[in-house]
C-alpha cells in the first residue's frame, strides 16, 4: 500500500496532521536560517568589544559591534550608547537595554510557541482520530450482525492506528526541535545579561541591588555588634 492510500485510510485527520507537519518543517528551517544569520554561535567579538571599552576607545567599541549582527552585539551597543551619555542616570539605562534586550529575545521567540502547539497537539489529533476510527470500525460490526467477519475489525483497527502513528511521528521531532531551540534563546539571554552587565559595570551604571528589610535588619544589627 503506498502512501496515498495510508493518508485515504487515515481520514481527514492524516490531512490536518499533514498540514501541521508542513508548517513544522516551515518554522524549524525559517528559525534556522533566523539563527545563523543572528550569528548566535559566534561570541569571539565580546571580549575584544570589552578589551577596547577598558582602554577607554568607547567609538572603537562602537564600530566593532556595529560589524556584527548577533543580538548580543545590539545589547552591547545599546549598553555603550546608554553608558557614555552622561545625561542618563542608572536607572534610565538599565531600561533601555532592558528594552532592546527584550526586543531581540522576542525576536528569537518567534514562532516557537506554533513550533510548541504543534508538538503538543499533533499526539492529540492522532489520539482523536484512532477513536473515530475505532467507532466506525464497531459501527461496521454491528451492521455485519451474525455474519461478523474478524477481518471487519482488524482492518478497521490498524486504519484508526494509523493517525495515531503520524501524530507521534510529527510531534517527537518538532518537540526535539523546540526544545532545542529555546534552549539556543536561553543561551543568548544569559550572554545578553552578562555582557550588558560588564558594559554597565564599566561606566559605573550596573543595575542596584535592591535592599529588602531582612538586609537592613542585619545590616542595622552588624552596626550595633
């Protein structure tokens, strides 16, 4: 039996899982090529970038990250621009590169969660499809009556099966491929917030560590000792 006769088996169901599997293939090439052309594997020019900012060549540092097209070097360069301004305080700046940050995670993000919903509901359809399937495979048994034929019901199990069996087989790589992608975005957010960091730390504008009341309690108790 070849393939076009398993889809006609299957029901309608093996065509939305089609579809589904598509678009799956859609997103994860599209986010690959997003990906490498980000540059995201590429993190050489961070240190150098740091290097020329401690040295004072703030301009230099500029033109080296405007070179590259990794989001981290547009959280840098947001970071740089803030830092040498002297009219924004520390607050302003941790905004703005929080903001630019944001933008280029969102832009990584993408998609994933299509990549996400397809993964979790294509076992789902598959599921539903195999109980239609097994409902109209009874229903024909019951109209054969007296005259029941195993062949009936064998034939109209492993049809139902079918869409369970696509399901699965679209769900497990696109899952694969979800995680891993995000794993990727985890990756560039860290970098993110440890590059914008070191930036901010040399201009003297790092983020403030917020003082809870359990600090100045054994703050004002370490006074009295």
């Amino acid at each position: 039996m070849n393939t076009v006769n398993l889809f006609q088996q299957g029901g309608p169901i093996m065509i939305v899982l089609l579809a589904l599997s598509v678009l799956a293939v859609a997103i994860i090439l599209a986010k690959l090529f997003q990906f490498f052309y980000s540059g995201l594997g590429r993190s050489g020019f961070i240190e150098p970038a740091l290097s020329i900012l401690g040295r004072g060549e703030s301009n230099k540092a500029l033109e080296l990250l405007r070179q590259q097209r990794s989001p981290v070097a547009r959280v840098m360069e947001s970071a740089v621009r803030c830092g040498i301004d002297p009219r924004m305080s520390a607050q302003d700046t941790e905004a703005e590169v929080s903001r630019v940050g944001s933008a280029e995670i969102r832009n990584l993000e993408s998609w994933l969660r299509g990549l996400s919903a397809i993964a979790h509901l294509s076992p789902l359809l598959g599921l539903l499809g195999t109980v239609t399937g097994m409902i109209t495979a009874f229903m024909r048994l019951e109209e054969a009556g007296s005259r029941v034929d195993p062949s009936i019901l064998s034939g109209g199990i492993w049809e139902a099966l079918l869409t369970t069996a696509f399901g699965l087989t679209v769900a497990i790589p696109a899952m694969g491929a979800f995680y891993w992608l995000e794993g990727e975005v985890d990756r560039v957010r860290a970098a993110m917030k440890d590059a914008s960091i070191r930036v901010l730390r040399h201009f003297g504008k790092s983020p403030q560590r917020v003082e809870t009341r359990d600090d100045e309690r054994i703050e004002d108790e370490s006074h009295g000792i």
